[in-house]
C-alpha cells in the first residue's frame, strides 16, 4: 500500500480498521520487494533501514564461518575443475597480445578496505593510460581473446585467489573500483550500505541486470543488492551460484 505524504486522518484510521479486522497491511516498498527482487532507492529512508525485518544477519557469526566455509570449499572444487584450462587462457593471452596475463586492479571492500583484484587481462596492455573510465558491453579496447573470455567469464576466475585470501565471497556485491566508489557514494543514496559485507565474484545484482556502465546501472544494481542484504541466507547463496551457473552456460547476463 502506497500512503500519500499528506494523507487524511480519515485515510489512517481507515486502514488501521482494516488491520484491526485481520486484513493484512503491506506496505510499497516491501510489496515492489517481493514481486520485484529489489528494493528502490526511491521509496525508502533512513528510517526504513533502520527499523525494517531483515539485515540481521550480515555480521552473525555463524553465517561468517558458514559463508567462508563454503567459499573454501566451492573455490577449491573451481580451481581443481579448471586447473587445465588455466594453463591454456594464459598462452592464448600472450599469444594474442603483447602484455601481462593478469590484470590487477585496486577495489573497494568490506568496510570501505582496497584490496586488489586479479582477473585475466581482457583489454589492450594500458587500456587506461588516459584514466579509468567504465567498461562498456562492446568496450573497442577488448581484445580478441578478451571477448571470448568477457563471454564465458573466464576472465574472472583468478578471483578464485581472492576468495582464498579473505578479500571476497563468493556471493556478495560486486566490487567497484576506487575511482567510481567516491562518485557513487556522492550521487547514489544509500550506496555505502553495499560496504557492509564482503564483496563477491557473483551477486544477486549480477544474475538479475545486464552489463551496466552509468550511475543509472549503479543505482539499478544497488537495489538488487539491497535486496541481498536485507534478505542475506545461506540458501540464497546457494540460489545465486546455481543460477550463475547458468548464466555462465548459457553465456548471458551481467558482470
């Protein structure tokens, strides 16, 4: 139910008549929530967030130690299934390219620490030599190899070092980068509470959006993530890298 700002105390004591009678009361923001896997920007406040069910479980301990167990064990069964593979994306690399295999960049984590993150290089050597700039969908400075590996998500998985680390989950927001966190912070409400947890190589936003390159794709991809903070379980994570799994076979969907 949507509740207008300057609503009648006639309108009020409406519905809570109708509460009172057993009718159940929702509001908007929870009622887009649910039908939407999303949570608006718009149409929440700090109040909202402060009161409403749900983030509870982003600092349990017993999710903590749950959620790490499960990025050891998944991330060690992904390096031991595409150990080969490995080997043969690093020669292709070279081969296509003069540069670096890897590609490290410096991104923003759990309470707003910079960690880097490793991924094959998919991009001309010094892509950026002119500042950092969004990745398009159809990026000109992606390499022949590069487009391959951007459509199987290959390039993602030295991230696998990541999770061993500690810097990542394997389900969570994804992170940004430095340069992008202090712009969105300043234009997208709300866009700090992505900082709350580990960052992941997959995401709720990820398996829900397309590729995005503007604030507007931020503010769209912060819902999603809302909505995985808000609702954060272990058969979520479980939900999320199933449905990854297809969006890898299937060669569609966001990064």
């Amino acid at each position: 139910m949507a509740i207008p700002r300057n609503r009648p105390l006639s309108l009020i004591r409406n519905i809570l008549h109708a509460r009172l009678k057993g009718i159940e009361i929702e509001d908007m923001p929870n009622v887009v929530e649910r039908l939407t896997g999303r949570i608006p920007v718009q149409n929440i406040a700090d109040q909202w967030l402060l009161f409403s069910d749900g983030f509870y479980l982003l600092h349990k301990e017993y999710i903590r130690k749950i959620k790490r167990l499960m990025d050891m064990a998944v991330a060690a069964i992904v390096l031991a299934v595409t150990s080969p593979l490995l080997g043969l994306v690093a020669i292709a690399i070279r081969l296509d390219s003069p540069g670096p295999v890897l590609y490290t960049q410096e991104r923003i984590g759990k309470g707003n620490q910079t960690f880097t993150i490793y991924k094959f290089r998919s991009m001309q050597h010094n892509a950026e030599k002119d500042g950092a700039r969004w990745a398009s969908y159809k990026d000109p400075r992606v390499t022949r190899v590069g487009k391959w590996l951007r459509l199987t998500h290959i390039d993602e998985l030295p991230q696998i070092w990541n999770i061993f680390k500690g810097d990542m989950s394997f389900v969570g927001p994804r992170p940004e980068r430095s340069e992008f966190v202090t712009m969105l912070e300043e234009k997208v409400p709300y866009y700090f509470v992505r900082h709350s947890v580990q960052p992941g190589l997959t995401g709720w936003a990820q398996i829900n959006y397309q590729y995005g390159d503007s604030v507007d794709d931020a503010i769209h991809k912060l819902e999603f993530d809302l909505y995985y903070l808000k609702n954060m379980s272990i058969l979520l994570d479980l939900k999320i890298i199933l449905r990854t799994i297809g969006v890898v076979l299937l060669r569609e969907g966001a990064r």
